[in-house]
C-alpha cells in the first residue's frame, strides 16, 4: 500500500528555512518549534479557527491549538473587537486601569483560590514570581515538586521534571537545560504523582527546609495524567499539618473542562495558583491567584518584588476580559464537554483496537497520548515506556493526512481542540488517527 509522506517543501520554502537558520538558532524562535517529526521548522502563512496553512498552501487540521492557548480557535472574532478598542483608548503597556481590575474581579469570582491577582505575560513569568513569593512567606528555600510536571523553562523549576530513567533518582535533581547552576538543583526534592505514601515521607522529612509543594494538578506534560482519588486532598492536608504552601500550577489546566481550573474540577483548593495559556484568548497573558494573606506580600503592599513593563498591556487584558465572557456562558462549555466526550470515546476505541500499543487520556479540552502501553498511565514511572521514534512517525503519519499533531520531540505531551472545532473535526481527527496507527503496523 502507499503511505502518504509529510509535504515535501517548495524551493521557496527551502530558501527561508535557510533564511531563518541564518539570524535564528535553527530558524525558530523557540526551541521547540522545529518539528523534529518533519526535520524543519513549521513555518505558517495564517490561521483561522481549527485550522492553519503552511506558506506553500497546505492546510491542516490543529489538534496542537498553539499549545492549548487558542481554545477559541485562531483569529477568534472577540480579538476584532479588542484591537478596534485598543486602537482607539491607545496602546498601553506600563499602565494600568479599569479594564485590569474588572479581569481580576472576574478571576477572583471563578477560581476558588483568587483573592487577589498579579498579571504576567508567560506562564514562565508566573510561576518565577510566585515561587519568590512562596519562599518568601514560608520562610523555606527549597520546593518539592513532581517527575513529568511542567512548570517553565526558568531555573528554578527545569529540574527534575523530565529526567532520563537512569537519572529519575538522580541526586541532586536532575537538571533538564545546560547552563543550570549546580546549586540551584540543590533547592528541588523531586516526588513521583499519584504516590501518596512517598510524598507524607518527603514532606515529613524536609518540612523544615522545604515551605511549598508545586503540583500540576492534571499532568498535560507528561500524557494528560489526572490526579488519583484522595491524591489532592491528601497534599492539602499535608500542607495544612506541616505548613507548607500548596502551589496549583494551572498554566494549562485553567478553563479546559471547567471555568475554574483544576481545582474546581476536584473540589480542592491551593493557596496559590498559575494560570495562563488560554487566558489571553491567543494573546500572551498569565497571572498568579492566590489567597489575600499571601498575594498582600508582593510590593508595594509588602517586600516581595513584581514588576516587568510588559505585565498585563491592554490588548492581553480585553482579550482576557474577552475570553471570561466566553468561559462564563453555559454554551462554551456544552461544546467542549459535547467535543471531549466524543473524541475520548474514539481514541479509547481506537487504542483498543489499534495494532499498536498505545494509550489516550483525556481531561476537558486536551489529551495526552502514550505509545508503549495500553495501560492506565498514572505517573511519570509508567510514561517512561513510552516510544519516541513511534511517535515522531504517529505524527508524520497524521501530517501527511491533513491533520497537525505537534511533536514535543517524540514525548508523551498534549495535544487538544477549540471551540472552533466541530464534531466532524473530531470525526476527521478519528479517521486518520486510526489510519495512521493501522499504516504504521504494516510498514
């Protein structure tokens, strides 16, 4: 049988691929963005809603959404309506104003924890500044976190996230990026997820040198792994008993299967929180939530420093002022409930059927998907089995049928649809899922 290939790209775009290699290490301006599946970078002409085209004119069906924050589609219509706005109150981004105190009441009313609000641009940002902010009120430098959460490319939290098996015990931590000091490892006490047990014995033990547990309540990063029942809870008490500070980091979680996060999804609630990805409906926008008593330290109010001239510009806030209106409408979420029930019963079809080992899992809006198993993966441990190469070709395979999975470099990440998207998006996305899976067994 003939198997499609991922498009062969024209002269013209060879000579910009060349172009951007030339003033942009690897031609991108983030590492990721060279498709390791397609051996270049994917280079966009435009976008508009599900969909975008590559600048030789193939279009392709999204299933990355920029990586969750494009939950409206690309382009959404609400954006219009921003940009005449900003055109005519001017383009502020050191200022601020009424629209930026209506988005943080709007937050405080929707995520459990939010009494009080601080904008940032990335998810980075946000999780840099609210960690100074948690060894600042606990009084204790060191953090534990969890294998296959995601919490920034910044040192403080690319360690020990997605070590190497021989490394997954590695002490210190492992640390994810050259040109992360030593001594900043020293800092992380790495826990595995979904172990309950382990991390009573860590807290118990570090209680004295470690103030914050930092948990990616769904972990999206490492194949959509949600929390095991009690998981939570029992990091709440933990927290609460040994007075620590519990650290919901919703970069991605936020508004994808409730307007709330996470934490209203499994009724638990943290003392502070990230979110981001989405908020900005395509623009950069994240903040940090948390409790009045902790957010009160950050300057001027307290000692702790915040600040960045690009912190929350105008466009980002009626964007994000924009995107609450939507995810406040029980339509908004009779669509992406209606779309995740279809497309997790698909995959989970497909996985069972598939000559392929390979396992779905679905939280709202997003998926993770595993090559290697057809078991339940619940921590970082059960991922590893994972088979890159298989999917770097699950991905060619999905490119060459019109349908775009980003390749995370071969790893178990998350993938998702929009608002934008329809059920026979979704139908589509099963089809060649399960075409590709079958080309793939007989190759």
């Amino acid at each position: 049988m003939s198997v499609p290939t991922v498009p062969t790209p024209s002269p013209e775009q060879l000579k910009l691929i060349e172009r951007g290699r030339s003033v942009l290490p690897g031609g991108v301006c983030s590492s990721t963005r060279f498709n390791q599946a397609w051996g270049r970078p994917v280079y966009a002409s435009r976008a508009k809603g599900s969909r975008f085209w590559d600048i030789d004119g193939n279009e392709f069906l999204d299933m990355s959404m920029s990586h969750g924050a494009a939950l409206l589609g690309h382009g959404p219509d609400c954006l219009r309506d921003v940009f005449d706005k900003v055109w005519e109150l001017g383009l502020m981004c050191s200022l601020d104003g009424p629209y930026h105190i209506e988005l943080a009441e709007q937050l405080c009313e929707i995520v459990p924890c939010a009494e009080r609000i601080r904008f940032t641009g990335s998810g980075s940002e946000a999780t840099l500044h609210a960690l100074r902010l948690c060894r600042a009120v606990s009084g204790r430098d060191k953090i534990i976190r969890f294998h296959g959460h995601f919490h920034g490319y910044h040192e403080f939290t690319f360690i020990g996230g997605h070590p190497p098996a021989d490394q997954l015990d590695a002490k210190p931590p492992y640390r994810e990026s050259a040109g992360i000091p030593k001594a900043l490892a020293e800092l992380i006490i790495t826990a595995e997820y979904n172990d309950l047990d382990a991390l009573e014995r860590l807290v118990k033990q570090h209680k004295h040198e470690a103030g914050t547990i930092l948990i990616e309540p769904v972990d999206y990063n490492c194949g959509a792994i949600p929390p095991e029942p009690g998981f939570l809870e029992g990091a709440r008490r933990l927290a609460n008993e040994h007075g620590l500070i519990l650290f919901f980091d919703e970069i991605q979680s936020f508004a994808k299967k409730s307007p709330g996060g996470a934490q209203q999804d499994f009724g638990v609630t943290p003392d502070i929180c990230t979110i981001g990805k989405s908020l900005g409906a395509g623009l950069p926008l994240s903040a940090i939530a948390g409790k009045a008593e902790l957010m009160d330290r950050f300057k001027p109010v307290g000692d702790v420093a915040h600040s960045g001239t690009f912190n929350a510009p105008l466009p980002s806030i009626l964007a994000g002022l924009a995107f609450v209106r939507a995810i406040r409408t029980p339509e908004f979420w009779q669509h992406i409930h209606s779309l995740s029930d279809r497309l997790g019963r698909g995959l989970n079809d497909i996985s069972q059927r598939s000559p392929i080992p390979c396992r779905f899992q679905t939280h709202g809006s997003r998926f993770g998907l595993t090559f290697g198993t057809r078991e339940p993966v619940k921590n970082y441990r059960d991922s590893l089995c994972h088979r890159r190469e298989v999917m770097l070709e699950f991905c060619r395979q999905t490119t060459a049928r019109g349908i775009y999975f980003h390749d995370y470099g071969g790893g178990p990440c998350h993938h998702g649809f929009s608002t934008a998207h329809n059920a026979a998006d979704i139908d589509k996305v099963l089809q060649v899922v399960a075409d590709s899976l079958n080309a793939m067994a007989v190759r």
